[in-house]
C-alpha cells in the first residue's frame, strides 16, 4: 500500500489559516533568494506551479499566489501523526518522505482486492487526526502501488487487483515508472516507446542492444513485475535542510546565524526520524565547488548537540570564502536493532 | 568433645553443608564449620551469611562439645579417609580438634563454637508443608529463568506464593518466565508470598534428600528468612526485599495458533538451528504451517550466520489456527524443553512479537512464557 498526503505542505498552511483555502498557496523560499517551491497547493498548481520550480518563476505564473515559508517543525510533528496512525496498521513502513510511505499491510489482508474498507478507514482516520488528504494505492507491490496512489489523486483510492498490474500500466505514460526521468524518457520516445505496454511488449534482445541491462530493468517494472520488499526506515539514508542564499554570504556571524537556524529547522526531525550518529555539513561556494564536513561523534545526535556540532564542523570546514549555499543533515540512522523483546512494558534487563 | 561418625556419612555432610561457606568473608569465621554435638546427633553448620545449611548425622557421643573448624580442609581430609568410622575430639578449652581414622591422624586448628554466627529460626511453627520430590521437580522447572544478574534484584529470586494447599513457584528474568503450581501436603497457615533468592533454591535442589520426606518451610516472624527443614537438614536463607512483577498480567491467555510437537525432536531441531545462528544472537526462527485436510502440519525450525550458512528442519505438528512465524533465543527454547519432562510441547502462538507460551501437553501445572527476538522486516 502506497499513502501519498497530498499537496502536502500547504494543505497544512491551508489547514491553520483558513483564509488561505480554496486559494493558490505556495510553499517555498524567497524568490529574490534562489528559493524553490516545496509544494503548492491545487488551486496553485492550475496556474503550472509544481514542487521545485524555482520561486520567482512560480510568482510570476501565478502572482495572486501566497508564498508560505515553509514550517518544517509542523510537517514533522504532521508526520509523526501519520507515521502513529500507520502503526495502527502494521509495524512495516517504508517513509520515502515526511509525507509518503509504503506500508506491507500483507500479514493483515491477503490481497489487495479486500484492502477498499482498510484504505477507506485509514483515509477517514488521516483527514479525523490531521484534516489532511491522502491518496493511497494498493496493490502487490511498491511499484504499481505508487502508481496507483497517483492515479486518482487528490483524495484517491485506486486498488490494482493481483493479475492486473500489467493492464493497469499498459497505457500510461513510461514517465510514470519509477526511475524513468525525463532523460530515460526522452531516450525511449527516440526509440518509438512512449508508453508502458509499449515498454512492456517489446522484444528484450531488442531491449538490451538499445539499452543495455538498465532496458531490462525497465521492462520488468513495465510488466508490473516488482519484488522490493517494504524495508522498514531503510530508504532513510540523511535528512537535511539546505539553505540557498539570496546573494552570496561572506560574514562568519551571518553564516552562523544560518547555521543556528538550520539546526532549528531539523530539531523536529531528531525526534520523529531514528536516531542518526552522523551529522553532515555542506558548504557550497559561488564557483559551485562544495565542501562537506562529517561528524560521527560516537554517540547518537542529540538536540543537545546538534546546534553546538553543526558550529563547530561549520569552524572547521569554512574557508573564509562567501558561501552561496548551506545545508546540515543527518545520517547513519540507527535502525531498529534485532533483539530480544522485553516480557514487561519497563524494559527487561538480564 | 568426643564423637565417632562414618566417614561416609560424615563426608557426606561436610560436603552439603560446604555449599554455605564462605568463599571470600570479612568474617573468617565463616569459612569453617561449626561441628558440635546436639541431641545425641552430630550437627554441622556453615553460613555466608546469606545461607546457612545445617544437617546432622548420626554419631557416638561420648562427650559433648563442639568446635570450628576450617570447612575445606576438614572436608577434603574426611573425603580422602578409608570407609571407617572417623573420631573426632577436642580437649576442653581447645580450639583444635584430633580428627582420627584406623591409619590417619590429624591436628586441625579452628576456633571456638561460640563465635560461630548464630543460626536463627529452627523453632518457627511451619507455615506449609511440601514433599521433598515434588519440591525439586519443581525447583528444577522454574529456579533457572530467574536473573542471573541483580539489574533487577527482585528478578534474581522466585516468587513463592502459598495459598490453601497449593504452593505455586514464579522466576522471570525479564525475557522468560516459568511458572509451576504443586500441591502442599498441609494447607499453609494463611495465604501470603516470599521471593527467595534463586542461588538458595539451587543449592536447595542440590541438597534435598530423594524421596517423599516432608519438607518444612517456615518464616522468621521478622519476614525476612526463610527456612526449609527436614529430619536431616536445615536451610536457612534471607529473603529478597521488594514487590515482584505482576507476573499474571503477563501469560496471555489467548492465542492465534496452536501447536502440538514432540518435545524431543524439537529439541533437536532446536540444537542445529543453535549451531548456525551462534554467531547471530542466538536467533532461531519457528515457521508455523497448519495442515490441509489431515490436520498434520509442520513446524521448520531454522537457524542462519550469514558468513556461516544456514539449515531447516523440518517437524510433524499439528497445529490450529493461522501460519506465523517466532524467532527466538535457541537459548530459551532448549531451556524449556529440556525441563518439561512431557513427550509433547503444546506452544500457544499469537504473532512474532508476542509472548509464547510452552506447556507440557498432558500436565496442567507448568507454563513457561518466552518472549520472541524481534527480527527486522520480518526475515
């Protein structure tokens, strides 16, 4: 199962200023910043403002828009909301991001065709507990159910029965399989492919001499064919928060000052995400060339030490030089250790 | 002083009582023993403070008295003695005793009876009465899940809860837990609970005559020792201090599947997949297949190192309800059967991440509860 909040971010500005519903809402950084659009919101994206177009571009689409700056500590306790509420459900979520996740939900329903009142439930459940809306697609794996889940978006529930995977994405676009970009896509309708069933039926040595392996690899998502497991928190490699500035800083209070509030920004995360040992800073100077400094300081980052860390790897890895971009992450999550489980809620100790 | 004793009779004491002495004691006297006439008896005693047993044996009395003595010396000299009577006799106002066989003589010097601990509560009315076999059946089915280590100093002893005539005995360590109800041959005088240290109960297990002889089982009015007594013997032991686990709350008492399989060979698919999964934590994994029509399922128990390899072993079993999977410690499985003493293991199964249950198939009294590993992903 596929759960995809939708318009995520500004349906949450949205939600807390009323006066801004049914009205185009734009969630992103400064537009005389080199700011981007994180989300807009569906009123907005009629204007042809979509997520990581940059922010001038997107007021001048739509100059009506209202641009939020974005309020990360609220998506973040949003998400650990959602991410409770999936629980309920089954212990295997996959997060792809504050507001996207794949849940296995097969120990509870052998198959997607009895998941409608489940997804219904789980749907009415999110919109109860965040006012929010999701889309969610079912189906037998993580490929088809992510298509599935933007199928009929906003608000959607679109359930791909076992057999069907092929059918379903036979007429979409190629673009819309996971991991075919823009480039892929350009290099298939080169070769006269433009939609899934195409992909799907082509001959594979044709596939190969044209594509190599990566045709291969293609083909099978075309076909539906798909056996990722759902690992829980697996895809969490780093979350980070990056800062593009306004014009060029060189001032060591001023980058600190940043620094701070980049901290700020992924303290929320800290608690929500598992806990990270890593603590990356990365520093980018006008010629584009990018520094990053680590830090694993043995023990898990803390709130603690996330504002003092980011500091002190910020003293040791800046050159002087103005910076144009900044951006502080954490990594190397500690994930759920295999272990003995405790006969009592305070923890068994042997 | 003057005593004459069988050697073997005497060896075999200073060996029981031995089991209290004193390894490392401020108080050196505690690493002898007391050996000292009482009615018309030999008496030997040893404490560590913690413990004290005391047995006695017969002997000829010819003058009363009694001494301590150095209790690993006495004993290995005894031990090493031809099977003949053994004199043993001190001078008035000695603190050495001439220990004597047909060939052997010795001079061993201790020190005087008086200053030997005093041993409380031989007099205390009984509080209930078991007999000494079943006692140690059920010693043997609970004392070992008890903590080895005090993180949780109420987890390194075992609940003993005495109700009308039923003596029930608990031990968890916080990841098993056994639980065992036996009869007492009187009712207990009230209804009350003690948690006694499970190092007591071991000892206990190892000391206690076979046969059906009642056991004694008292408490010093102050309630904080405990005292269990035979004819022969006397263990004495403080109690722990504290409020046990609500362990009840803590066996469930539903479950989604069940499984019955011989003890026997899950034991032993149990100890191969130990050998693959010793180099990763010790993880077994149960997977639960009920039957088709001829109701015979299967367990296929597994164990896996990734750098070593992995096996499957596969079990008949019938099984009710839904397939599931467990993973455990092999540890705390081969544990419980090896204590079940029933030719087949029912296990009550709600999940991979809840609580199992192991009963013996025909027996009502025991239940052991193991808490599964938790396995990322579901492996």
């Amino acid at each position: 199962m596929h759960v995809d909040l939708d318009a995520f971010y500004s349906s949450i500005e949205q939600r807390d200023h009323p006066e801004w519903r049914g009205k185009p809402v734009i969630v992103g950084g400064d537009p005389d910043a080199r700011g981007v659009v994180a989300t807009a919101s569906y009123e907005a994206r009629r204007f042809g403002v979509h997520s990581a177009m940059p922010t001038r571009t997107a007021m001048r689409l739509c100059p009506q828009g209202i641009l939020v700056h974005p309020r990360f500590s609220v998506y973040g306790e949003v998400s650990g909301r959602l991410r409770a509420l999936f629980l309920e459900l089954t212990p295997l979520i996959e997060p792809i991001s504050l507001d996207e996740a794949f849940l296995d939900v097969s120990a509870l329903l052998p198959s997607p065709l009895e998941a409608e009142p489940v997804a219904r439930e789980l749907k009415a459940r999110i919109r109860q507990e965040t006012e929010l809306t999701a889309s969610v697609g079912v189906a037998a794996n993580k490929l088809v159910a992510k298509v599935a889940s933007d199928r009929e978006k906003p608000d959607g529930l679109t359930i791909v029965p076992p057999g069907g995977e092929a059918a379903f994405l036979g007429p979409l676009p190629v673009r819309r399989l996971f991991g075919i970009g823009p480039r892929s896509e350009e290099r298939l309708r080169g070769a006269g492919i433009e939609r899934v069933d195409q992909l799907a039926g082509a001959a594979p040595e044709w596939l190969v001499a044209r594509f190599g392996q990566t045709g291969l690899e293609w083909q099978r998502m075309a076909q539906g064919i798909d056996d990722r497991p759902v690992t829980p928190d697996r895809e969490l490699k780093q979350i980070s928060r990056e800062r593009t500035f306004p014009r060029d800083i060189g001032r060591r209070e001023e980058l600190q000052g940043i620094v701070e509030a980049l901290a700020e920004e992924l303290r929320p995360t800290l608690q929500n995400a598992p806990p990270a040992r890593t603590l990356t800073l990365k520093l980018r100077y006008p010629d584009l060339s990018i520094a990053t400094r680590r830090r694993t300081p043995g023990v898990v980052i803390t709130e603690d030490t996330l504002k003092p860390g980011a500091l002190q790897l910020f003293d040791e890895g800046w050159d002087g030089r103005p910076l144009r971009l900044m951006g502080l992450g954490i990594s190397n999550f500690v994930l759920e250790p295999e272990g003995q489980l405790p006969l009592f809620d305070d923890g068994g100790v042997e | 002083m003057k005593i004459t004793a069988r050697q073997e009779q005497l060896s075999q004491a200073l060996r029981v009582a031995g089991r209290a002495v004193a390894a490392r004691s401020p108080l050196p006297i505690t690493a002898n023993v007391l050996v000292a006439t009482e009615g018309g008896r030999l008496k030997i005693s040893a404490t560590n403070l913690e413990i004290a047993i005391t047995t006695w044996i017969d002997a000829t009395v010819a003058i009363e008295g009694g001494i301590t003595l150095p209790a690993r010396l006495l004993s290995e000299f005894v031990d090493t003695l031809p099977a003949e009577p053994v004199e043993l006799s001190v001078k008035e106002g000695s603190h050495s005793a001439n220990v004597r066989s047909s060939r052997f003589e010795a001079t061993i010097r201790g020190m005087g009876a008086d200053d030997f601990p005093v041993i409380p509560a031989a007099g205390e009315e009984a509080a209930a009465t078991v007999d000494a076999k079943q006692l140690k059946d059920m010693l043997d089915q609970v004392v070992f899940a008890a903590a080895m280590d005090d993180t949780r100093p109420v987890l390194t002893g075992v609940l003993a809860t005495f109700s009308g005539n039923q003596i029930t005995l608990t031990a968890t360590n916080g990841f098993r837990l056994a639980t065992r109800a036996g009869e007492l041959s009187s009712a207990s005088a009230g209804d009350f609970s003690i948690i006694i240290p499970a190092k007591t109960l071991n000892e206990l297990a190892r000391i206690l005559p076979d046969g059906d002889a009642p056991v004694q089982i008292a408490v010093t009015p102050n309630r904080n020792q405990v005292v269990f007594r035979t004819d022969e013997l006397h263990v004495v032991s403080r109690l722990v201090e504290g409020t046990y686990p609500n362990y009840r709350q803590i066996i469930p008492t539903k479950f989604s599947t069940r499984v019955v399989v011989s003890t026997d060979e899950l034991m032993k698919a149990t100890k191969i997949a130990s050998f693959f999964s010793r180099d990763n934590s010790n993880i077994i994994t149960l997977e639960v297949q009920p039957g088709g029509e001829a109701g015979v399922g299967s367990v296929v128990v597994s164990g896996a190192a990734a750098e070593l390899g992995e096996d499957r072993g596969e079990l008949d079993a019938v099984v009710n309800g839904g397939e599931t999977r467990i993973s455990f410690n092999s540890r705390y499985v081969s544990d419980v059967l090896g204590v079940l003493h029933a030719d087949q293991v029912g296990l009550e199964l709600t999940g991979p991440n809840s609580a199992a249950v192991f009963k013996p198939i025909d027996a009502a009294d025991y239940t052991h509860v193991v808490m599964p590993m938790h396995v990322p992903g579901g492996r």
